[in-house]
C-alpha cells in the first residue's frame, strides 16, 4: 500500500488536468460572442445549445464503448482534437459569421464534452486502484477538483484581461483557449501506459436498447427514484437554460454605469462580467465543499423543495430589477449557492431511494433527461428571452415557485394518506 505522497508528480498532473481544462476563457463571454459578433438572436443561441446537448446524449454511452476498445487515454486525446478544433472553427465564425459554421463549431465541442464525460474520473481511480493508494478515493478526487475550481477562477480574472486587450474581438479568445488544451493533451500523454488498457468490446445496438429499456422501466416504475429524478432534471436543465442569460443582462443593466473611469462604458461591461463569474466559481467551490453540513441539519426533502421557492424568489427579484447591476450581481450568486448546495444532496436522495445495483443507470438516466430538457428548454427559453428579458425571468421564477406549491401539496397529501 502506498500514499500519494509516492506518486506527487502524477497527481499533480491530475490536478493540472482540471486547472488546464477549465481555461476557457472565451466562457464568460459566448453569449456575447453569438450576439454581437456572430449576429444570431437568443432563439438561435438556445437552438445552438439544444444541438450540443443532443450530440452529447447521443454519443455519451457509446463513448464508453470506444474507451474499452481503444483506451482511456486515446479517448481523452480525441476529447481535446475535438475541443481545438471546436475553438478553430469558433474562431473562423468570428470572422466570416454564419449560424451554420457555429453549428459545426458547437457539434464538434459537444463531441469533445461527451468524449471527456467521467474519463477523467475513471483514470484517476484505477490509478488508485493500481498503485493501492490508501487515501480514500473522495479525498484524492476531492483535491484534484479543487485545481478545477482555482482553474475556472484563474479563468474569470485573466479573460477580463485578454478582453480589454483584444478591444471586445471575442473570436480571439477561442485561440489563447487552445494554448492550455494542447498543454493539457500533451501531458495527458505522459499518463502510465495501463491507464491505455484495451479490451474486446463491441457496441451492440439491440443489447444497448434493451439495457436502456430496462433501466428506464425501473426508474419509471418505482415512484420514489422517479419523483427524485425528475426532479433533480428539471432543476438542473431550468438553471442550465437561464444561467447564460447574465451576460446580456448585464450589457443592458450597466449601461451608464462606470465604475472604473479609465474605462469606456464597453470594457466596465466586460470587466463587470469577468469579475462576476470568477466570483461565482468561488462560491460554487465554498458552497460544494460545505453542502454535507447542510445535510445533518435539515430535512433533505424539505431542503430540495425549498430550494425551487428560492430559486424561483431570485429569478422573480432579477425580472423585477433587470436595470439593476447590484441586483443581479447578487441574485446570479445566489442561484449557484442554491444550485451547489441542492445538488450533492439531491444525488445522496437518488441513491438512498435506489436498489444498489440500479443507482449508476438512475444518476446516468437523470443526466440524459437533463440533456433532454435542455433540447427543449433551450430555443424556448430564447425566443422568450428575445422579446423580453424580464418576461423570461418573471415567467422562470413563477413556474419554479408553483412547482414548489404542487410539491408541497403532493407531500402533504402522501403523509396524510401513509398515516
């Protein structure tokens, strides 16, 4: 049995991994990007989000397939061809704008997001396995996610730097993207030859179905691991769709707002955005570490309902105040503490409520229906968002905040009948 103070170079690499990855520094800014510079509009900017999450449900389960039978390691180096050539493409639709080429921007990044989709994760534990590390396995993840987080933090900060240097040309931050990614690719490279292991598997279509059938069945059936799943999807997929939407809001919120002097109207915007996010990953990082005090404290199931009146309270304060900087500066914040902190609950629940062999189809099962729901939430939620931004979060919150109403009402009427 060894400790990873044996092994300091490799997981530094497992670190570094995460940090390089979350360096997209063009984040902060894609909506943007689309809007001012792709000339699309909202509706076509959730079309564009329904097309990556489709690729990414199609092609997720069979990724696992092409792991077996050409290793993880290959998989991980094919994940970071497809996100380069993503950011490539990206950068040309920058300069010659068309929705098609973000189309086949946005396919290809899907490709390397269901490619990269618990790779990672899997390699970091049978390196552990391999070199019987006697640190528990939630500790060591525990660290190297932390380099994610200070990565996506590093990100905000510097983006804010690059945007008021390239003078608001988005498309230029796709190709600084490409510097960590090729970094990263390369170290990936450099992981231990097993972790490249390969075995006979074959991706049976008939057999992958009737796996799926089965699974769906089971979770469909059992009303408990349904009511927690379904759940768990639409809070998810509800927050995935609206949380880009602070980037335009801010754009219209601080106009005539300056707080730094030395900086135009345009660039306070850009610097208002990056500092936003780098604050929000903080937070998130606070809040996913401390969730598990939450749990002995409080009624989980209560917590996970409340957690869509506060949501819904917040995305009601945004409707009523999208001309107020401060407001949403606060209200984005608090959305990723509610989201981060309901969240590591809401898969301890799936799992209590699951039979020991079923819980990886059920959490697989919650995330394609999140990807599902995004397909559909996406173009809606942008043809909302295109006729008005306060109609978009007036109408979330009210529908976040009756969904809580009819949960309490469900749960009461359960305890009555079960007594």
């Amino acid at each position: 049995m060894s400790s990873i103070n044996q092994h300091k170079t490799q997981m530094l690499k497992f670190g570094m991994y995460g940090f390089l990855k979350n360096l997209r520094f063009f984040e902060p800014f894609l909506i943007l990007f689309f809007l001012e510079i792709g000339g699309l509009n909202l509706f076509q900017v959730g079309v564009l989000i329904s097309i990556r999450e489709i690729i990414i449900y199609v092609v997720e389960i069979p990724s696992g397939v092409i792991a077996d039978m050409y290793g993880k390691k290959t998989q991980l180096v094919m994940c970071f061809i497809f996100y380069i050539a993503s950011f490539v493409v990206f950068f040309l639709g920058g300069i010659t704008p068309t929705f098609w080429i973000f189309v086949i921007a946005m396919g290809l990044f899907g490709f390397g997001e269901a490619f990269r989709s618990g790779t990672h994760k899997a390699m970091i534990m049978q390196f552990l396995d391999v070199e019987d590390i006697k640190e528990p396995k939630s500790e060591v993840y525990g660290k190297t996610r932390s380099m994610s987080l200070i990565g996506s933090t590093v990100m905000s900060i510097i983006s804010i730097a690059l945007i008021l240097l390239l003078k608001g040309e988005y498309h230029y931050l796709f190709l600084v993207a490409i510097v960590p990614y090729t970094i990263d690719l390369l170290m990936i490279l450099t992981y231990p030859k097993y972790m490249n292991h390969k075995k006979e598997s074959e991706f049976k279509l008939k057999q992958f179905l009737k796996e799926n059938w089965l699974s769906l069945k089971y979770v469909f059936q059992k009303r408990k691991v349904r009511g927690f799943v379904l759940d768990a999807s639409a809070f998810q997929a509800g927050f995935k769709s609206i949380k880009d939407y602070i980037q335009p809001l801010i754009v219209s919120a601080s106009m005539g707002f300056i707080l730094f002097s030395q900086l135009d109207t345009e660039e306070n915007e850009k610097v208002y955005i990056g500092v936003i996010y780098a604050v929000i990953y903080i937070i998130s990082a606070v809040a996913t570490r401390n969730a598990y005090k939450l749990e002995s404290k409080v009624d989980k199931v209560k917590a996970i309902n409340l957690a869509w009146l506060f949501m819904g309270g917040v995305s009601l304060l945004l409707g009523f105040f999208t001309e107020n900087i401060i407001v949403i500066f606060v209200a984005f914040i608090l959305m990723y503490i509610i989201l981060n902190l309901r969240r590591p609950i809401m898969v301890q629940e799936i799992g209590d409520v699951t039979e020991e062999g079923r819980r990886a189809s059920a959490l697989s099962i919650q995330a394609q229906m999140t990807s599902l729901l995004l397909v559909i939430f996406a173009p809606l939620i942008g043809l909302v968002a295109d006729y008005s931004l306060q109609l978009l979060f007036l109408l979330v919150g009210t529908v976040m905040i009756a969904i809580y109403i009819i949960a309490l009402i469900t749960r009461k009427n359960l305890n009555q009948k079960s007594s």
